[in-house]
C-alpha cells in the first residue's frame, strides 16, 4: 500500500493510544539500565551535575539518572508523557521518604517545543536518545542542534542516538517490517524519498483485533553530514560507538551513539 507523506510536525501528535502504549513495552529494563550507564560514563558529569533529556519521553532515562544523583530536566511534546514522568519522580520521592532517605537528585519535566527552548541556564550534558533524532529536515535539524548547545556549558558533552542514519539504515533499513511486542503487533511500511533522502513510514499497530495506524517521517542523514551540523553548532571532538558496550560505529551498526563535546 502507498505509504502517505506526514505532516512536518508528525511527532506532537504520534505518541498517543497504541502508539503509546507499544512504545512504553519496547524497552526491557535490562536496555535501560545499559543506557543509563552509558550516559553516565560518557557524559562524565560532576557529582550532583544538571544534564538536559530531550525529549525525555515518560522519564525512562531521567528517573534513574536523578535516583543516580543527577538534576535532571526532561523536555517533552506529548501531554500524557510528561504527567507519566512527573508521577513517577513524585513516586521516587515518596520511596526516599519512606525508606528514611533523602533523593540526592532531582527530575523536572517540562511539557514543550525543542526547537522553541529556551531554559536561560546552562548545563553540565544533554542527550537525545530512544532514536528521536531525525525528526526535523535539515533547517529543523540544525536548530536542534543549535538549541542544545546554546543550554550547554563550554566542554559540556552531548550524546545522540539514531538507527536513521545512512551507514545504518540504508543496510539494515526495509520496506516492510514486523514487530512484536507483548501482544501487540506492529506493521512498518517505509517508503524511501530518494529526492529528500527522507523516510517516511506507515505503522499499523494491531491489538485484540482491533488496529490503530500512525505515520511518521525520519530524515536520514550520513555520519559526515551529522558531524558538520554539529561542528557548525559548535561541537567537536566526536567519538562514534555502535551499542552501549562501546563497540566503535561501523557500516552496518544497527544504530549510532555519537558524543560530542561543546567548544
């Protein structure tokens, strides 16, 4: 079937329904956990250091960073996220209290726009992870970038996570695709834009006989390309990994972690 084109702001409205719900079933802790490790080595953040989550999505990561002793601020589109993510760190205080203990970080979500922040702080690391990078065109994507580091200190560090990108798409990447999770089952149809270098998906999301369909578009840039847009927002000293154990980033890496450090 034709896949349709999304509109250019398809993600404010994705997460919602089953969307939503398959979303919250597709990370095993065991995946959070090496996630939340990586970051903490990678961004080498001082003892108590405030790291910026965008989007944070319904606290997956920031929660465990802020029981880590991290300040933790979560920026995120969707409504229901951010009023997930709140009650779960109001659900970590209440433990801390219970258990006599006093949470040494702290987690702050705001409901917005990542292209509109403008927080007027600064912190000490960023990341963008749970594939979320490839939303925007090239102008988007170059303001992304820009915002991130104009909310970071000088030699801050900023992680990124994409599966989208060519070395790793364009090999791994099909046109139609087959999910599980739970009992839910996912169907992707991908229609590449070779024009716009852009991909733009139809997913059909099946349940209790019953289906709920979304669309979405994910622009795909080559590492190179990313790296410059990065350079030209004002990071450097990249380092490129393949997976959370650290392997290096090669042509047919089943996703891309790349650190940069703010100038």
């Amino acid at each position: 079937m034709p896949v349709e084109s999304p509109a250019a702001d398809w993600y404010k409205n994705f997460f919602a329904g089953a969307a939503l719900k398959l979303w919250r079933g597709a990370n095993p802790q065991e995946a959070t956990e090496a996630e939340v490790g990586f970051l903490i080595d990678l961004l080498d953040l001082p003892e108590g250091g405030s790291v910026l989550d965008l989007p944070c999505g319904n606290g997956r990561l920031a929660l465990p960073l802020a029981l880590a002793g991290y300040t933790v601020t979560g920026i995120e589109y969707a409504a229901e996220f951010v009023q997930e993510a709140a009650a779960g760190a109001e659900d970590l205080r209440k433990l801390q209290e219970e258990a006599g203990e006093s949470l040494s970080g702290s987690a702050e979500f705001i409901e917005g726009d990542m292209l509109q922040l403008a927080l007027h702080k600064k912190f000490d690391g960023a990341f963008c992870l749970g594939n979320s990078f490839g939303y925007f065109d090239r102008p988007g994507t170059k303001r992304f970038l820009q915002v991130v580091a104009d909310h970071l200190k000088p030699g801050a560090r900023f992680v990124l996570d994409s599966s989208m990108v060519a070395e790793t798409f364009l090999v791994n990447g099909g046109e139609r695709e087959w999910v599980r999770v739970g009992e839910m089952l996912m169907l992707v149809e991908n229609k590449y834009d070779l024009a716009d270098s852009r991909v733009d998906s139809e997913y059909i999301f099946i349940e209790n006989g019953k289906s709920e369909a979304r669309t979405a578009t994910h622009w795909i840039y080559t590492t190179g390309e990313l790296c410059k847009m990065l350079e030209e927002a004002g990071f450097g000293d990249f380092e490129l990994f393949g997976s959370t154990d650290g392997e290096p980033f090669a042509l047919g890496s089943e996703r891309l972690l790349l650190m940069a450090c703010k100038g």
